[in-house]
C-alpha cells in the first residue's frame, strides 16, 4: 500500500519556504502487532513545529531530512493489529502530514465524531485547548477577579485563553492580534478589549486598554509584547510562557525584553511550559470545555486548508499570522 507524505527537504534558515519541504509517494510496510493502519481526516499545522525544523536539542526531537513531519492529526481506522481499535474507529493521533499512517496503538486515541466535528480534536478539545486551560489555571494560576493580557489572541491557543478566562471571572480580559478584522472577532468572542499591535508601541496600547494594569499575562508572541507586558503587570503578577512566535523565524538576537529587572520589585512570576507536562488536568479541562461549548460559552474558529500537498503553504500562513483560530488542513 502506497502513502502520500510530506517530508522536510531542508531546514529553514530564518523564514521557512516551500523549498523546504517535498511531497513523496512511499510504500508502507507490513502492519505489526500493537499497530494500527489509519486513514488520516485532518491533521493540524502549529507554531512549535518551527523549533523542530532547527537541528538543535529540545524538548522534543528535531525533525529529521527527507523523511516524513508529524503533528496531531484526526482519522479512521482502516485496519487494527491491536487490541481496543478495531477498522471504522475514529481516532486522534500524532502522524499527521500523510494521508495513510501506521500509528503504535499506545500513541492513538479514540474519539466521538458524533459528539464533536474531527478537527475540534486537534483544537478546543485537543491539544490547544489543553495549553490554554493548563497555561491559565496551573502556570499563571489564574483567580477570579484578574486581568488577564493575551498576545497572539486570534490564533487558536490565545482566542481560547481570552473565552476560558471570562468564563472563570475575569474582570477585564485584553487581547493583542495582528489586523482589525482579527481585533473585531476578540470583541465578538466576549474579549473587554483588543488592539492591533500594528497601530503603535504595544506598551502605549496595552497601557490604554488596562489602565489599571494586567495580573496574568499569557505570552505566545515574546519580544516586545513581553516587555510591555511586564511594563503592566502588577505586583505579584504571573506570566505564562507559552511560545514566542515573533522570534520563531529571527536570525539575529532579539533585545526585549529590556526591563527584566522590573520583575523583582514587583515580585512576578514568568513560568514557561510545556503542555505535556499538564497531562493531570486533561480529565477536568476536556469535562469543562465540553459543558461551555454546548452552552456557546465558548467558541473556537479555524482557518482550513484543502489538500495534503497544501500543508507546507498552511503551515507558512500560519507563520505570518494568516490564520484566525486554529489552522488545519483536511486530508
């Protein structure tokens, strides 16, 4: 049996093009004990996998030359060597960029297509949903009453930061985002206030929006949006480090923040994290996100791509901010 793949031709050096990746046709070997053969729906695009096109140590592997990228991705079964899977089942895994995969049964899951559309599985009730709840609750220890600041808050991480913070009790949330339309949809989606970092130092406007200053801070953009946030905070302030996508692409050092020092006398906390080590709380967050997406508590957008042999292009949109909400690609 053949599959399509999209492999990584070369690494990036700054802004990634669609000379780095390369479309392959491949056979797949014999399905073994404790795999399973999976026809993929959807398979998502996401900020990280930039880090991981760079050969260097992290907290995940880099991804290695011509041979196939990976990321969550949803299907269905179309052949089971292992016990709970069975062909038909529709399942979440992490061998996306393909359209045919040979998953490890420990690395699949199943899901409820007719509880949820496959693509909420990669977003509000997936992974990105999980990093926002677990980057709010556990990392900034969100309580009721903060002002809470989101950079990036149009994609799909940090427009669900902003909804679970109202619904926890924020009393003002304010996002940042890279366009009007983008800021329009913050304001729909119950965000207080939201501004396009275009229009001015982000310091001057988050000052406007929170005049009263920001308790947490939700930082997936880094640069200067980290040092106007610290600018902000108040004390005993609390910063989650989610990603710095304005630094992704960067060959040179980027200087902010450059008030570091402030984070002393006001006593704050910056935590980086990582959302694998949050597993704890995916019982609780899957069981809440569930109830405020039936009540329309909760929204989430995306910004769908058609066909495999488009994921390099979606993946480079997403880069530049192309996306509002969560980008994926159908399969």
């Amino acid at each position: 049996m053949k599959a399509h793949e999209i492999h990584l031709a070369s690494r990036p050096e700054g802004w990634p093009t669609e000379d780095n990746f390369r479309a392959e046709v491949v056979d797949l070997p014999e399905l073994q004990d404790g795999q399973i053969l999976v026809r993929n729906i959807v398979m998502s695009v996401d900020p990280y996998m930039r880090g991981r096109m760079n050969d260097v140590k992290s907290y995940v592997p880099p991804f290695q030359l011509d041979a196939p990228l990976d990321g969550g991705a949803v299907g269905e079964v179309v052949e089971s060597k292992a016990d709970g899977f069975a062909a038909g089942d529709a399942v979440v895994h992490g061998k996306g960029w393909r359209d045919l995969a040979i998953v490890p049964a420990k690395g699949a899951s199943k899901v409820d297509l007719s509880a949820a559309k496959a693509s909420a599985y990669l977003s509000a009730l997936g992974m990105t949903g999980t990093t926002a709840y677990a980057g709010l609750t556990e990392v900034a220890s969100f309580k009721e009453g903060d002002v809470v600041f989101v950079s990036g808050a149009a994609g799909a991480v940090g427009s669900l930061v902003g909804q679970i913070a109202k619904a926890l009790g924020a009393s003002r949330v304010i996002g940042s985002a890279g366009s009007p339309a983008k800021v329009a949809r913050l304001l729909e989606l119950g965000f207080d206030a939201a501004f396009d970092y275009h229009d001015g130092p982000v310091a001057e406007q988050l000052r406007k929006a929170a005049p009263d200053g920001i308790d947490v801070y939700f930082d997936n953009v880094g640069g200067e949006h980290l040092e106007a946030a610290i600018g902000s905070m108040n004390k005993h302030g609390r910063i989650a480090m989610c990603g710095a996508i304005a630094q992704y692409n960067s060959t040179e050092p980027t200087p902010a923040p450059r008030n570091l020092a402030l984070a002393i006398g006001k006593e704050l906390t910056l935590k980086g994290f990582i959302v694998g080590s949050y597993a704890h709380v995916t019982e609780e967050f899957r069981a809440k996100m569930t109830e405020w997406l039936g009540s329309g508590a909760i929204e989430f957008d995306e910004t769908v791509v058609d066909g495999l042999d488009n994921a390099p292009s979606a993946f480079i949109g997403l880069m530049k901010g192309e996306n509002t909400g969560k980008m994926v690609v159908t399969i």
